[in-house]
C-alpha cells in the first residue's frame, strides 16, 4: 500500500468515528479514531520514507494529531 492509500483509508474510519461521536457512541468512536490514528502514522511514515515532502507531511502530521485528540 501507498501512503495516499493509507491515508485514505484512516480518513474513512475517522469519517465513522465522526458520526459515532456526533451520535453519542464515544466508546465506538475512540476506537475507531485509535484505529485512524495509527494507519495515519503509518501514512507518515511511508510518506515521509518515500520523501513525498510539503504540503503532504503537514497534513499527516495534523491528521495524526487531530486523530490523536480525539482519542483522548
């Protein structure tokens, strides 16, 4: 997988994770952020390996926080 791929997919799962919490489902929503968290340091890192450079590093790294945040 790329990191664009990975990317994706933990924006996905933190898509879900939105929901959840807008709808009261913390429990479910935290562990779906945990999971988007850790695809998107994947991404991160594969991106950072492949030397993809700016603006991509930025948006992982604000990604991987905000994901973080809302994991509590």
């Amino acid at each position: 997988m790329t990191s664009q791929e990975i990317h994706e997919k933990a924006i996905g799962i933190a898509d879900v994770a939105f929901i959840k919490k807008f709808n009261g489902f913390l429990d479910e929503a935290k562990q779906l952020f945990s999971q988007a968290y850790e695809l998107e340091k994947q991404a991160l890192e594969f991106a950072k390996s492949e030397n993809l450079g700016e603006p991509t590093i930025s948006v992982l790294i604000k990604s991987v926080g905000s994901f973080k945040l809302n994991c509590n």
